[in-house]
C-alpha cells in the first residue's frame, strides 16, 4: 500500500507540473468576491535563466502548421538530367539544405522542407506557414544555389567573418560551376574529419592560380552571397584536389559538404505547385475539431460511469490525467500541431479507454468465479495485459509506417499524414501508461469491494 500512495504522490506531482505547462500561454480570469474584483493571469510556465553564461529561454506554445496558422505550400521539381545518377540523392539533399537555409535566414516561423522520390521523380515539399506572398516564396525556394569563391581587400586571418562590413570582396570566378563535388574523408594522421573538394580542369587551373598568389590569406566561400566560411590558403595546390580543415566533428564537416555540393551540382528547380491557405480556414476548422473531441470525450466518459458505475468515474478520472499529460508533451517536444495531428490526438484519447474496457470485462470474469474484489482486480489488469499489449503493438506499428522515420521512399513522405503519424504514436504510448499504471494505481486506493460490487456483478 505503501508503494501504490508513493506512485499515487509521484502521478498527481506530475499531473500538476503537466497542468501548469498545458495551459495556455496568457488565460484572463477575473471575478467578484466580497464586494471585490479580482483579476489575475495565468498561464504556462516560461523558463530564462543563465547556465554558465549561456542564456536558456524556453517558453512552452503550442507550435501551429501550415494548415491551422495558414501560409504556403510550394512543391518543387529538381531536373536530374545533368546529374549522375549516383549523385543524385546527394543532390536531391544538397538542394533540401540550401532551401531550408534560405528559409531559416528569412525567419519564417515552424518551415517544414522535405524530399520526395518516386520512380524518377525528385521533388522538394516546402510548407511556408505565415507567409502570403507567393513572390517572396519564390524569390526564397525557387532558385538554384550559387555557390562562390572570394578573396578580401583587408582579409584577418583571425576572424575574416568580423570584417566583412569594412571590407570588399574581390571575386575570383571561380564558382560552383567549376566543383565536381565535395565529400567527407578522415585525415589519416589524426582521424579528425575533413571536407574535399575536387574542380574540373577549368576551375583546377584557376584554383591553382589563385592559391599560388594568396598564400596565406583566406579565401571566403559564399552560398547566395552569405559567407559560409573563410578557410586560410596554407599553399600552392595545383591538381585541382583540396582539402578545409578546422578542427571539424562529424556532423560540422557533412553540413558544408552538403552545403558546398548545394553550390556545385547544377540541379535545375521548377515550381510544380503554389498553394495558399488563409489562416481563416484553419481556425474554423481547429474550433470544430476542439468542439467534436469534446463531445466525443464526453460522451465516452458518460457511457464509462453509466455503465461501470465507480470504476468508469476512475477511468474518466484517469483519462483526464492522460489528456493532461498529452497537451504538456507536445508542449516539451514540440509538436507541430495540424489537422491531421488534431485528429490523431482526439482517436488516441478514445483509443486510451479500451485497455480500461478490457480490464473491467476481465474483472468480471474473476468475479463471477467468487473471487474477492481485489485479487479479481488484480487478476484482471494480469490477464488484459496480453490483449492490451498486442492491440497497441499493432497501432504503434501502423503509427511508424505513416511517420517514416528512416525516410524510405516506398512510403509516405507527406507531412500532414506523418502528423497524424506522430499525436497517434504518443497517444498510444501515454494511454498504455494511463490506462495500466494510472487506472491501478487509482483503483487499489479509491475502489473497495463494496463501491463495485454492483456495477461490477451485473
């Protein structure tokens, strides 16, 4: 008993955390008590505070798709008629990065970029949420990287990125026209990774002219005018085959492979489809779906009570904690919140009855045989478990096959389905705890043998 108040204290001191985060961000209530107004407001927590020097704000929001908070929807086409075609998936992703960088300086708000491979078909997916100009979503997507080679007037070797406003860059032409490719290799010395480049026989010999005069200064690299980096000149390198050092991890050196490769390989982009959706729409259509799932949980949580009595309010009880703890979580991840993903979460809080469903049915069963009430409750959540366990080994299969994680091309790739994908999944994973741990944990403390007897029996 002991241990079941200790998971009880543990439940509700999460439940209350849970409740404080799930709240939205700013909620008003004001009222009149003893001939006086009150007024306060209250709502989610925000974290701001200094960690070693390094400043850690996080505020807890519910972040909305494209479909809910409206913008656009653009599907890009890559033309891989000049690319090989083992390069081309590396194409395909150094094309995703340069989008996906563009969007990010731009400062758009939750962008969605994805790939999509069918047959011979290379397209690039690019939600723009808050976004209405279809001018500006073209000016950001639909161009191909250009990727150039620079030197500087007053170059610092220390930090040549501090004076680029003081500074002009002299192009050299050397431009990703001239890069066959960049990859990551190790150096065989000191296994730190490294990023290669390897030129044509054009940009070779310029390459070589331009390293023979400047050693010892850096040379800038620019991706549509943005400096990525400005790696030192340490000699004369005339085989057309370099290599950026800098004290690289693994993922540093992959991203400006990938980054410099988005400059080089000459991958066409054409705008297949232009969507705009109002947020308007969106609004309506969460009012709706807030306002069907409230019906539907309430609904279900009256058929709980009516028809098992003491226990369905234990259920109703726990799903209510279940509700709570899954608003939070999406809060603390991050969720993107679509339609698709409304409609997971409020099949998912009716999913979470039925481990209760079976328990309780299972109970009878025990019962019905004379055993007493609390070995025939623990009898019951035993003997569901095996069918609560395959059912929901089954839907958080099915939920991984809409989500995709390893991005397989035979499957869905769509972000609107993969949102379903993900609210369905934590659904299902939250209703297995709520449903088994938290039912339990309520039922051994509030439900004795004479409050279910009646229900229970019949």
């Amino acid at each position: 008993m002991e241990r079941t108040k200790s998971i009880f204290f543990g439940i509700m001191v999460a439940f209350v955390i849970a409740a404080s985060i799930a709240l939205p961000p700013q909620l008003p209530i004001a009222f009149s008590a003893f001939g006086k107004d009150f007024s306060y407001t209250i709502g989610s927590p925000v974290i701001d505070f200094n960690f070693f020097g390094t400043r850690v704000q996080k505020s807890f929001e519910f972040k909305r798709g494209l479909d809910i908070q409206g913008g656009m929807q653009v599907v890009l086409s890559a033309d891989m008629s000049g690319i090989e075609a083992a390069d081309r998936e590396d194409a395909l992703s150094s094309a995703k990065e340069i989008i996906s960088r563009r969007v990010d300086l731009y400062g758009i708000a939750e962008p969605l970029v994805q790939t999509s491979v069918t047959d011979e078909s290379y397209r690039i997916n690019v939600e723009l949420p808050g976004l209405s100009d279809s001018s500006e979503a073209l000016s950001l997507v639909g161009q191909t990287a250009q990727l150039e080679f620079g030197l500087f007037s007053q170059p610092d070797p220390e930090d040549p990125e501090a004076t680029l406003a003081g500074v002009t860059i002299i192009p050299t032409g050397l431009s990703g026209t001239m890069l066959k490719k960049s990859t990551v290799q190790f150096d065989q010395q000191t296994g730190e990774p490294l990023v290669a480049l390897q030129f044509d026989p054009e940009g070779s010999k310029l390459f070589g002219e331009i390293t023979t005069e400047n050693i010892g200064q850096p040379m800038g690299i620019f991706i549509d005018g943005s400096l990525i980096m400005a790696p030192v000149i340490q000699s004369s390198i005339l085989t057309g085959e370099a290599t950026i050092t800098g004290g690289f991890d693994i993922e540093e050196a992959q991203q400006l492979s990938v980054q410099l490769n988005a400059g080089a390989l000459p991958v066409p982009i054409s705008v297949l489809e232009l969507r705009t959706l109002g947020a308007s729409l969106g609004e309506e259509s969460v009012t709706k779906s807030i306002q069907a799932g409230v019906i539907g949980i309430g609904l279900v949580m009256l058929f709980m009570i009516m028809y098992y009595g003491t226990q369905g309010f234990v259920a109703s009880v726990a799903l209510v904690i279940y509700a709570v703890f899954t608003l939070a979580l999406y809060k603390i991840i991050g969720i993107t919140l679509t339609l698709p993903g409304i409609a997971g979460l409020i099949l998912s809080i009716g999913m979470a009855v039925d481990a209760n469903i079976l328990i309780f049915e299972r109970m009878k069963e025990e019962l019905r045989k004379g055993k007493p009430f609390a070995h025939a409750m623990e009898l019951g959540f035993g003997k569901a478990w095996d069918s609560i366990k395959d059912a929901n080994i089954i839907t958080i299969f099915t939920s991984l096959v809409l989500i995709n994680p390893m991005e397989f091309s035979f499957l869905n790739t769509s972000g609107l389905v993969r949102g379903f994908g993900i609210t369905l999944l934590i659904g299902v994973l939250l209703g297995l705890f709520t449903g088994v741990v938290v039912t339990r944990t309520l039922m051994r403390l509030f439900i004795t043998e004479r409050t279910a007897k009646q229900k229970v029996q019949s």
